[in-house]
C-alpha cells in the first residue's frame, strides 16, 4: 500500500509518517515547504519521501497525485491557527487551505481511486450544551472561521468521495509544533500563577496515539465519519493544566476563570467539545490510551529532548 500524507510538518502528520514507516507501509509525504521542516528529531519522517505541494494550487495536486497513485491519502495539512482565522486579511487564505485545498485533494484521490482520512474538528458543532457530540450528528453551526472552513472541508470531501474517513479531533498535542501543553509549561516555569478556563470541556488527543489509530482505520474499509480523542474522561483547559503542572513537577498555582473572564480570543471557543467516540469500538477499532498516561508519556520525551 501507498499513502500520500499531506501536512507532515505539522504535529498529526509527523507522527501518521512515523507510523506509516513502524509499519513499513510506504508513504510519501507533503508540505508547502521546499524540505520538510518539522522537528528534526531522526525519525522516519526525516528521510521518507517528501513532495514540496502547495494544496491551494488544484494543478499542482492534480499532478502530484496522479503521477503518485496512492491507494491512500491521509490529509492532516490545515490553517490551524483559530484566532488568526478571524483576521479579515486572513480568512480568504484560511478558506483557500482548508475548504478548497481540501476539495481538489479529495476530487484527486477520486480520480486516482483512492481512498481519503480527513482530519477534522468538533468546531464543526455550535459547542452548546453537555451531550457528548456523535460522529454522524448532522447539526452544524460552527461559531468561527476555523470551524466553518473545516465544515467545508468536511462537505467536499462527502461530496467527491465514496471511500472516506472523517475523523474529527480535539485539543491535539504532539512533539512537532507549538501546542498547549509547551505553552503551558513554558509560562510555568516564568510565572508563579497562571489563569486558565474552565468552563470548556473535553478530551485531549496525542498525536502519536492517533497516529496509530489513523493507520489501523486506512488499512481498513469501515468508511464514514468518526470521533477519536484519547480516553480517560472528559475534563477543562484547568483540569489539563492542573495535571500537567502535578506530572511536571511544577508549583504554578492555576487558577480557574469562566471564557468571559479570559476574554483575550478572537474566535468564539466551543464550551462543550465532548466527542462520543463508541463508534470505533463498534467498528473494531482499539481505543486510545487514557489522556493522563499520554500526557506522562508526552512529558517524559519532552524532557529527555
């Protein structure tokens, strides 16, 4: 099997590269750098075959995977950057990335026979209520730009393919790229308090646990739309950061604030981003590790880094 990955400097997709290689599953990966430019941490992803593409150019993508074949694309690439989404200047290139460049990758693999992995995100929901969000729920409203252009992306996708996965994420962290939990650690270690919110809630997902996950579910034919955090219960950014502080081993006192006490995002944040992920047990897939043996995991290589 062949699987063309795209985004493989970022967090997801270094880790998907990584396991495609564990597996020896050959994949070739994307970014619209000139080299990959992810961690340089001699790793697989370091010398696997990479392509220098820019998604937003439907020529490029139409070349690049026909003269590929892939009998699989995972597309993890994505404007991620929620707040930056709501500049003016910015929300044409978000759209550009995550809903058009996400439409002529799908359109791609269609042509070429391929099967696709979207990577996705509970913003596609409005955030309300505490109901844990099913995979084939239908009731979008997303309250920001992120989140209505990886709606888009999740429709064009819908849309040009019959053999799809769209599995929707949340709160990721992993070694490649900024993140939570670095930010977090960061500011405690400069600072002896820290407000964080903790009127949102739910479920943090490590990339290299989901990488795992992703590749057991494109060796797979159980198409359709899914749900994937790590388990171990649903809690807030406080509770995280709480339990980051503990493993870390840090003395920060962190203290909770309701979003309209934080007040600092552009982009509206969804308080309720529960994810109901029974459907991969129905569908034979493992489960993830629990968030809390993740996070030790997480620290522990961040540290020996």
């Amino acid at each position: 099997m062949k699987v063309f990955v795209t985004g493989v400097g970022g967090q997801l997709g270094h880790d998907v590269m990584n396991e495609l290689a564990s597996r020896s599953i050959e994949g070739v990966g994307s970014d619209i750098a000139d080299k990959y430019s992810g961690v340089q941490d001699n790793s697989a992803v370091c010398t696997m075959p990479y392509i220098q593409l820019d998604i937003t150019d439907e020529a490029a993508v139409d070349k690049v995977i026909a003269r590929l074949k892939p009998d699989a694309v995972i597309h993890c690439a994505a404007w991620t950057a929620v707040d930056a989404a709501e500049d003016e200047e910015n929300k044409d290139k978000v759209r550009a990335i995550n809903a058009f460049g996400t439409r002529y990758i799908a359109k791609a693999a269609a042509s070429a026979g391929a099967k696709m992995m979207y990577i996705s995100t509970d913003y596609v929901f409005n955030g309300q209520g505490e109901a844990p969000w099913e995979p084939d729920c239908k009731d979008y409203a997303p309250l920001s730009v992120y989140g209505a252009t990886k709606l888009e992306g999740e429709l064009a996708v819908s849309e040009n393919l019959e053999k799809y996965f769209i599995v929707r994420i949340a709160w990721v962290f992993g070694l490649n790229g900024k993140n939570f939990i670095k930010t977090m650690l960061s500011v405690g270690k400069t600072h002896d308090e820290v407000r964080v919110v903790c009127d949102q809630i739910g479920t943090p997902t490590y990339t290299y646990d989901l990488a795992r996950l992703l590749v057991d579910m494109i060796l797979s034919d159980k198409y359709g739309y899914y749900h994937a955090t790590n388990e171990g219960g649903f809690i807030s950014w406080y509770d995280f950061t709480c339990e980051i502080y503990r493993q870390a081993g840090l003395s920060t006192k962190v203290i909770p604030v309701t979003t309209a006490e934080y007040g600092l995002s552009k982009a509206a944040r969804p308080y309720n981003s529960r994810l109901d992920k029974s459907k991969l047990v129905a569908n034979g897939f493992k489960p993830l590790p629990t968030w809390q043996d993740a996070l030790g995991r997480y620290l522990k290589i961040l540290k020996e880094g």
